[in-house]
C-alpha cells in the first residue's frame, strides 16, 4: 500500500467532510482537514472562536453550537492538535529557512482530471532500473497523483511507485504502432494486447486515458554530451527517444548506466560545447570516436531550458531516495551548476545524518514544491526532530520509524536491520531480469538498485581493482549503484590478478530457501517465531513468582483435563474447573493464548496472567530437557 490503514473514528470523519484536492473542509465552516504520513486525520487550521462553538451532527452539518455538543467538539480538536500536525509555515519559522519557489517545479500536475489512470488498468511502461525496457504493467493502488504500479507476471516485491503523470507511461499498442519492442509478461514468449485480455480482468488504458500520446524522432545514434550520476561530462550516444526525451548511453560504460533525459535538461549539451568552454570530460579515444561512426546531434533538436530559482538552503518536499513509499522534508544543500544553470540538487533528508543526501536532477518528477502533499492527498513524513504525533519504531536504525520496507512498496514497515531500507546489511532482493521463468533475453549486465545503499568505499591504493568489472557482490549485502568508469579502452594490462577475479566470481549465491527465510525474519519479529524465548533470562524469577510450576513428569500434551485442572488449581487464586467443562487437555492447553484464557474461558486478568505464564514456563522446560544430551 502505498498510504497507511485508516481507525473506524478517522473513516467516520472524512465521510463528514467536503474533500478537493486532499482537503477536506468541514461543511459550514472553514476548518480544514488531511492526512499525516501516518494515515491520521489531522486539523490544518487553527480552531474556531470560542464564540462560535462548533459541532458535528450524524449528518456532518454544523448545528449552530449546542451545548451539549460543543464539549465533544473541544475534545476533538484537542486530540487533532496533539496528533498532528506538520505545519511548513511554523517548521520554517522554527528553522528559520526559506521554501523553494513553486515557479521551479515544472514536472508537477496543476489539474489530476487529465489523467484517467486507476486501479485495474493495464498499459506500457519503461521499467525505471532498466530504462531500456518497455514492460506491460498494471496500476495496483492510486493516491492522488501517486500511483503503484505492477510488472505483469511479476511478484510485487518488483513494484514501483510513480506519478500519474509519467512519462514513462504510454496506452496499450504505442510500442507496436512506434517500433519499439515490447516485454511480455512473464511466462509468455509473445505478446498481444488482444489474445492477452481475453483471460484478464483488467481495463486497457488507450489514448483516450492520456492528455498527450508521445511520437518519436529520427535522432538514434547521435552523440551528445551529458552529465552521469557522479556528476562528471561524459560522451553518451541516443540509444532511444520518444516526444522531447532521449535515453542516453555513456560510451565505454555498461548498460546499466543509460538514463533518460528531456531533451530541455540542462544536464545534456551538444557534442563539443566542454571543449568550447573549458569543461572537463570524460574523453574517450579518437580512434574509438572513428571506429564507432559517432555523429554529433544536431543543435536544433536541443529543446530551451526552463528556468528555475533553487538556492542552497531552500526547504523542498522530495521523494525518498531510499524508500520511494515515502514523500520527506527535505533541504538544498549544494547545487551542481552547468553553464551558469543549476542543474542538479544535492537534497539532505531532514533530521537524518549527511551520509543520507543524494543528487536530483532540477527537471525530476519527484521533487515537489512545500506543501504539495497536503495540495493533493499525499503523506508527508515528518523530520524526526518534528514527528509529533508520530510513534516510535522498533527499526535498530536510530533515524528509522520503520516504515517501507526492501521488499517493495506493497509492504509498509520493518522490526530489524534485515528489512530495513537505509542498512547496509539489508536483505537484497533478485533482479527482476534474473527471474527463472522470465522470458527475456537481455544483456546479462543487471542493476543491483535504482537507491545509492550506504557502504564505506574501498581505501584509495594502486592495487585497487578496476570498477568496470562485471563481478557482482555476495547477493546477502545491500550495496550501492555506481556507473562503472573507464576513461579509455581497458587494456589487459589494467585488469586485476586472475586469483582475485576467480575468487570474486565464485562467491556462493543463497539459495531460494535462504532468500525466502530471510524475508520471513524481516517482516516478522523474531520473539512472535519463538514466544518463550526469553524466559531462560528470567527462570529463576519465574519460579519464584509461581513456584509450584516445575518439569512435569509426564509430557503435557498427554495431560487430561483433570490434570490441566489440577495444575492450574496449583497455582495461587486461579480455579480449574473451566478447563475440565470446556473439555481442555494438555495439547489443547499448550495452544491457548493469553487473549483466549480471558475472552474465551472467561477469566479474570490477574488469574490468566499467571496461568499464561505458567503455560511458556511448561513450554520451556520442555523444550530445555529436550535440548540437554542423555
């Protein structure tokens, strides 16, 4: 999911409320109302004059300040004040910053009623960790102008979360109608939009469902300069194009390395223009130019650049790098500048340490300006040195309130650093492409992650191996996405010893049974796989608090009734009568939980806490001696 589970009391209150564009407005007044990144109904204005109470009626209208109502309603905005409420205008008072301008986003929607995509409907995609691949896809969950989309075929731990706005989204038949191959679904080796249908229960989305159908140019081919994801110019080649983007290959890097730019970007400029201005790049040979027939892209088909007025310091709301379920306050920390034009954010996470900032292109769809959740229904989640109202979490990471989780966006939160998405030690999961059943047949080149996971770099020495080897690392161990670097043709004489290649190539890969423990262990605390666990910290308490619980003679689960009765008669102020009328035996005693001794059987709290205990303490002791070597 992409937002979090609403209580029965916040449901009733926004059916009483006017909701346009994620604000909800209490009908006869001016209160309004959204939701905070936990899903909470919260108060986004201050609270009424004392001398105009106001009050709900069953049927939401204000009922002109009754007495007998007016007490409900003071209790009820005192509890939306304290579960509250992000406000940017005191948070940036508080931090004494600025906002970013509104006039610099230039990839946000203005009005959601151009775009027609909803949950069910089936359309193409270019997959965003391989920009090359154009893949049927599903829309799982919409939230305002926030969609989460599914591979078909694919399990969800692949989905992604993406704007409704996209241009990475195209109807169902535009890779057909402009010549680009399409993925099918996985388990199908070809494809049809119709044959395909027949056994679905979704609806195509068609051009009708998009303001603007995309065409495409005649400029694969061409090469051009641009900005790769360490912030150096480099040669890149027009791999593929439609209406005013181009994915762009850096020459001499792998594949995974591509990225897709407006052809607007002040990131991308013509081939040349770093010799023109002094620019330093990433040259590659003049006999690797010649050998590859490369021609420069033709300065026409170079679109204006937009302008923009970021400036350090300026407070944002942007896409979490790490955990793309969640939309965070975040702060300019420093600007790349191209040309006299910004052109990429260096964006620091709110309350978090630096090693968590990240590069964003000043043109990307997932920076908004202050503000823009609450505009249109999205959670913004709070820094942690302002999470009012927020819980605390069981994730180890000090920062981390546990949500998100590395399995993808349909799982909202974590308890250990094995499902967490900001540890190094986090469960890694397979690539899509190296699925068993996929029916593709790509490069092997695979991305690890579109997120730069957090690993400490290798010393600086001569012995250093080369990067641009294909050599993945150990699948148990989260690490982070980097374009491999070459700035000339690698000769044999720069690879690394062959001993170190064979033993890096050799590393053993987990099996499925290991991969799917894993994940079991992270989305499950480990005290619910083995509840008694921590009783041998505290046995000796134990026994002296319920000191006629000891090591039964004969197993419990070949107890009868009587005997449950018996021994739970044994301990103090508790009666076992229950158990030999509700026809309890020892099997059937092993399996009760605290929750069914007092809902089920009907037993008082303080009787059922010490039988309760009594049961794990029976538990252990079992499980002890069958532990302890004959």
């Amino acid at each position: 999911m992409i937002g979090d589970e609403l209580g029965s009391h916040d449901i009733e209150i926004i059916s009483q409320l006017e909701w346009e564009n994620g604000i909800g407005t209490l009908p006869g007044t001016d209160i309004k109302f959204g939701l905070n990144s936990l899903g909470v109904v919260v108060c986004l204005t201050d609270a009424p004059a004392a001398s105009t109470p106001l009050s709900l009626t069953s049927s939401g209208k204000h009922n002109g300040g009754r007495d007998d109502d007016s007490v409900g309603k003071q209790k009820m905005k005192r509890s939306y004040k304290k579960r509250c409420s992000f406000s940017w205008a005191r948070y940036l008072e508080s931090q004494k910053a600025v906002a970013a301008p509104r006039d610099s986003f230039h990839m946000l929607p203005s009005d959601l009623s151009h775009f027609k995509l909803e949950v069910g409907m089936k359309f193409e995609a270019i997959d965003p960790k391989h920009p090359w691949l154009y893949c049927v896809v599903s829309v799982m969950e919409r939230r305002g102008s926030r969609l989460r989309i599914q591979f078909d075929g694919y399990a969800a731990c692949y989905d992604f979360i993406a704007n409704v706005n996209s241009p990475r989204f195209f109807p169902a038949g535009w890779c057909d109608a402009n010549n680009k191959t399409l993925e099918p679904p996985r388990g199908l080796s070809t494809f049809s939009w119709e044959s395909y249908m027949a056994g679905q229960t979704g609806v195509i989305a068609c051009n009708e469902h998009f303001p603007v159908v995309p065409s495409t140019r005649d400029i694969n081919g061409f090469i051009l300069e641009a900005l790769d994801e360490e912030n150096e110019m480099r040669v890149g080649r027009v791999r593929d194009n439609y209406c005013d983007y181009v994915l762009i290959q850096f020459e001499a890097l792998p594949q995974s390395c591509c990225k897709w730019f407006s052809l607007s970007s002040p990131c991308i400029k013509p081939f040349g223009w770093s010799n023109s201005v002094g620019q330093q790049i990433v040259h590659l040979s003049s006999d690797y130019l010649a050998a590859h027939s490369l021609t420069p892209l033709p300065s026409e088909h170079f679109l204006p650049r937009k302008t923009t007025t970021f400036e350090v310091s300026q407070k944002l709301e942007a896409v979490d790098y790490w955990n793309p379920i969640l939309i965070r306050v975040c702060t300019i920390v420093d600007i790349y500048i191209l040309d006299s034009v910004a052109a990429r954010l260096k964006l620091h996470l709110d309350g978090w340490p630096e090693r968590f900032s990240f590069w964003v292109d000043v043109d990307s769809d997932e920076i908004f300006y202050p503000g823009f959740c609450s505009s249109f229904g999205h959670s913004l989640t709070f820094p942690p040195s302002d999470s009012s109202g927020q819980e605390q979490s069981t994730c180890p990471t000090p920062e981390c309130r546990g949500q998100g989780h590395v399995k993808g966006p349909r799982f909202l939160t974590h308890h250990n650093l094995q499902g967490c998405p900001y540890s190094p030690s986090c469960v890694s999961m397979p690539d899509r492409l190296s699925a068993p059943s996929s029916s593709t047949s790509h490069s092997p080149n695979k991305t690890q992650s579109s997120s730069p996971k957090i690993t400490e770099p290798p010393a600086a020495s001569e012995e250093t191996p080369d990067k641009s080897s294909t050599t993945q690392p150990a699948p148990s161990v989260r690490v982070k996405k980097e374009c491999k670097r070459s700035s000339v043709i690698v000769s044999s004489a720069s690879l690394p010893p062959p001993a170190k290649v064979k033993i890096e190539a050799t590393l053993p890969a987990p099996s499925k049974e290991d991969i799917l423990q894993s994940i079991r262990k992270s989305v499950y605390p480990t005290d619910l796989l083995n509840p008694w666990q921590d009783i041998s910290l505290c046995i000796e308490h134990q026994r002296k608090i319920l000191p006629s619980v000891s090591k039964p003679e004969v197993p419990v689960a070949s107890w009868s009734p009587d005997d449950v009765s018996s021994f739970v008669s044994s301990l103090s102020g508790c009666d076992g009568d229950v158990f030999v009328k509700e026809q309890i035996d020892g099997e059937a005693f092993l399996l009760l939980s605290q929750m069914d001794i007092v809902k089920l059987l009907s037993v008082k709290l303080g009787p059922a806490l010490k039988i309760f205990t009594a049961i794990r303490m029976l538990k252990h002791l079992e499980c002890s001696s069958s532990e302890t070597p004959s």
